[in-house]
C-alpha cells in the first residue's frame, strides 16, 4: 500500500528543470531510495515533498490527502521527518537538547508552561527527557548525551540528526546522503540502526545515497532520477542491471550488457 505518491512533479529553477514530471508511489512500512548523479534532481525532490520548495506542477500526497503547499514545520506535524546533506544540528546544544528539540511538535504545555515550571510542564518535561534518553540509547549515543553536538565525530553527528527526525515520531522518514563522509565500519553500523529503524517502528524510510552498497543492501525500491526525470524504477537486481541506469553513472560506452554492475561505482 502507497503512502507517499508524487505525480507529474515539476520544479524549475528559472530556464533549468530540476525537477522534471516525476511520478512514483512509495510503498508503506518500506525502505526505498532515491539515486542518481549528481545534480539529477534528489535534493530537490525532498526538498518538495517536505515543503521547502513549492512544486510548479504535479501531485504529492501523504496518505491520499494533498501537502502542496503546506508549510514545513506543519509538514513535520503530518508525519514526515528529515535528515540533511550537510548536518544540520544545533551545535552549541548538548547532544540530548539536539533531541529534545526534535520532540517540541509534539509538546503540548508550551515554553510559558515551562518558565513558570507548572506541573504540567514538569511532568511533560520529564517525559521529554526520558524520550529523548531512550532514542539516544536506540541511536548508540547515550553515553554522550551531555556532549555539546559540534564536539561529536561526523558520523556520530548524522545518527544524533537521525535521532531527532525520530523524535518527532514520523511516519515518513527521509534520510539524505545518510552516509556521506562515513568510513566502511560507520557505514555498516549505519545500514544496521537503518534496518532496526524499520523492522522496530515499521516506519516508510526514504534515503538519498550515493553509496551502492547501502542503496542495494537496504532498499526494497529504488528510484532512478537523471537530470530531473525518471529513468528506471524497481528493485536492486533489476536497477544494477538496467542499460539507462548504468548509462547515466558510467557514460554510454560503459554499457555493454551483464558485465558492467553498479558495484563498481563507488
Ligand atoms: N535553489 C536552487 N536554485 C537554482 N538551481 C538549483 C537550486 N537547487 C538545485 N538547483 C539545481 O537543480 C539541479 C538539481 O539539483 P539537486 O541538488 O536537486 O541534485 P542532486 O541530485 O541532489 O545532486 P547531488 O547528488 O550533487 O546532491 C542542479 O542542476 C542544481 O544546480
């Protein structure tokens, strides 16, 4: 069953088209990735879907109801969360405020509760805590909790940003260039916590990546944008072997029927 669909999307930047008449249906409680070469289009394609960019033309529905047009925060409220390509944490926040600042949609005493420290509030911001401590134990940083975020190594820093998408309890959650700047052992811890993130919440995973190895590892679906339209979409066995898709990574002479695999892009 579909819980994201887009269709028909288009977003322009004044004469370039990065964002070309899209369509495709993100299948509920599964993990499906977006690739494509650089400049193909992914950015800007979650940049769509959460709000950020308004669409020129197309369809995007987050079970069956419309969000074009609808202001990210409120995005955030309808259920789907993100993490960015460059890290977007508060850096001078502790580690565990980073995630307690993810969970403030869901608040419902407010900062005025909370000054005059009612008991309401109180009670809300303990509850607060112990959330924010279990997701950091889910994510593997709890013995960091006090850590000021910009003090973390890199790759810490992109599970606390996937923390705080958790915290604000999505139903969708789109993880952009997860991996980047990743070593081989961060990368393999990063494609267990993605696959415990799906199997323990059921939760629909979105993931941009470069990286082959996690995309194939981990993706049911996967779909294919070169220069902003859609060149292939499927599974990881029929996307490694597609002719346009190979094509579109390696230039055309790279394709040459089997032989060539998309191992081999790094
Ligand atoms: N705000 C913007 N203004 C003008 N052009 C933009 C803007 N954002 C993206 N573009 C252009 O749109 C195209 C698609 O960019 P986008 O960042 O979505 O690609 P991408 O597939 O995410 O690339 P990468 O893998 O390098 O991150 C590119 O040609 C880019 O230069």
């Amino acid at each position: 069953m579909t819980i994201l669909k887009v269709n028909k999307l288009v977003k322009r930047f004044g004469g370039l088209t990065a964002v070309g008449g899209v369509d495709f249906a993100f299948p509920r409680g599964k993990i499906s990735a977006v690739i494509g070469p650089n400049g193909a289009g992914k950015t800007t394609f979650f940049n769509l879907i959460t709000g950020i960019y308004t669409p020129d033309e197309g369809v995007i529905e987050l079970d069956g109801t419309s969000i074009v047009g609808v202001k990210p925060h409120q995005i955030v409220s309808l259920g789907i969360a993100r993490t960015f390509q460059n890290i977007r944490l508060f850096g001078s926040m502790t580690v565990l405020e980073n995630v307690m600042v993810g969970m403030h949609i869901h608040l419902r005493t407010g900062i005025i509760g909370t000054l005059l420290s009612l008991p309401a509030a109180r009670h809300e911001e303990e509850l607060v805590h112990r959330e924010a401590y279990r997701l950091l134990e889910f994510v593997g940083l709890q013995a960091l909790l006090n850590e000021q975020a910009s003090n973390l190594p890199y790759g810490a820093q992109r599970r606390l940003e996937i923390a705080r998408a958790l915290a604000a309890k999505p139903k969708v959650l789109l993880l952009d260039e997860p991996a980047a700047g990743m070593n081989p052992r961060e990368t393999t811890e990063l494609i267990g916590l993605i696959r415990r993130i799906q199997k323990e919440t059921g939760m629909t995973i979105i993931l941009i990546e470069h990286d082959m190895k996690l995309v194939m590892e981990l993706s049911e679906h996967i779909l294919v944008l070169d220069y902003g339209t859609k060149i292939a979409e499927g599974g990881p066995d029929h996307i490694r072997a597609h002719p346009k898709v190979i094509e579109a990574y390696l230039g055309k002479s790279a394709v040459q029927g089997e032989a060539v695999r998309l191992e081999v892009i790094s």
